[in-house]
C-alpha cells in the first residue's frame, strides 16, 4: 500500500513548498520596504529589542514589542480557535487559515506606501505565527514554513547520519529541508526584486501563492477528503 495516500492534503509537500516561498516573501518585504523587521519569526527582534534595551533606547525598545506581541497573539489563537473550527465540520482550519492569510495579505497590497509600517507588521506578525503553529509536518517528517533556522540545522544533521550510516532516509530528510530551504530562498529573492519594483503591491505574489494553497486545499476538504461526513465530535 503507499503510504503516499495516506497524507492529508495539508501535510503534502506540494503546500509545504508554497507557504515556504510565501512566507520568503514575506520576510524581504517586511525588513526591505516595511520598516526593517523580521515578522517571520522572532528570534532577531528579540536580539533588537535587547540591543535597544542596552543602549537605552526605550522607544526602539518599544517599537520591536509590537511584532513579538503580535507575533505571540497570533500563536494563542491557534490553540483556540481549531477546536471550534472542528465542530462545524465544513472545512479544516487548515483551509480557513490559509484563506484568511491570502485576505489580509491583499488587503496590505492595497494600503498606500505612506501607511503605518506597524499595520502590515502586526498584520504578517500574526498571520505568520499561525502558520508557523498550524502546519507542522509534511509527509512524515516535522517542518516550519515561515523560518529557515531548523532547516538548516536539519539539513546537517541528516547528512552527517546518512554518511556515517548509509541510510537512505537521512538522505531523503536531508533533501526534503533543502528542498524547504531553496523555496523560501526563491520567494525571498523575488519578493526583494518585486518590493524595488512595485513596492507594497510585492505582496500580491503571496496572495496569489497562498490562493493556490487554499483552493487546493478546499477541493480536498470538499471532494477528496470528505472532512464534512467525518468531523470530530
């Protein structure tokens, strides 16, 4: 039997690979044209808020908590609202989550340029940080889709196994992340071209990779998987 069939829609690489170059674009855009911050993860605007805090620069201090608490938000939400996702037994909150990112990142393609920058990095910030909780494995193996530090880790890990054991398993977990790894790179890149280009409007790239997520993701809760006859109760 392959195992293959086995894998929900939202575990196939196919999705994986899109929100990773989705989520590429994001991070150009927000540090290239939308106030120099990380809204991907949080790991260097902690280091910039403790550096702002070192030199007693309480207003950049400041200005760095918005994204991080944001960002922290986002992430309570997922631990909520998936359960009562779940009890309609319509769509997956996979599905709904990824709908909802493609709105609010067409809805930041059409905020003027002299906009606040806090809206579209609370907006990414929180958005983001739901992904990052939602969609954690792809195909059997554990995967983040908005930040690249684990893959890299992976990446070493797995091909220092497969040398040492010739095992071909660490071989194809080695290429899954570089695979992850080259996707996010290809979304950075063309989201740093298209941000000097078109500026704010960059963004409907994503929106347009997040849609093919999520109507792909919506035929198989409403054909293949049939997620309206099995609900969770």
């Amino acid at each position: 039997m392959d195992e293959q069939k086995n894998f929900l829609e939202c575990e196939r690489n196919r999705v994986f690979y899109l929100l990773m170059a989705s989520s590429g674009l994001l991070g150009a855009f927000t540090y290239s044209i939308r106030g120099g911050v990380f809204c991907n993860a949080q790991t260097g605007n902690v280091v910039l808020i403790s550096m702002a805090l070192g030199n007693g620069d309480w207003k950049g201090a400041a200005y760095y908590l918005i994204p991080i608490t944001a960002y922290g938000l986002g992430a309570a939400v997922t631990e909520v609202l998936p359960g009562f996702v779940k009890k309609t037994g319509i769509l997956r909150w996979d599905t709904l989550l990824v709908g909802f990112e493609a709105l609010v990142t067409a809805l930041l393609g059409f905020l003027p340029e002299n906009a606040p920058y806090h809206v579209s990095q609370i907006a990414i910030n929180f958005i983001c940080s739901m992904q990052f909780n939602t969609f954690r494995r792809a195909e059997g193996f554990p995967m983040a889709t908005t930040f690249c530090t684990n893959h890299v880790c992976q990446v070493g890990i797995n091909l220092a196994k497969w040398l040492k054991k010739k095992d071909a398993l660490y071989f194809t977990k080695c290429r899954r992340h570089v695979e992850m790894l080259l996707m996010f790179i290809a979304g950075a890149v063309t989201g740093t071209v298209l941000c000097g280009l078109f500026l704010g409007k960059a963004i409907f790239l994503s929106t347009f990779l997040l849609l093919v997520v999520f109507i792909d993701l919506l035929h198989a809760d409403l054909k293949k998987e049939n997620w309206s006859n099995t609900r969770l109760k």
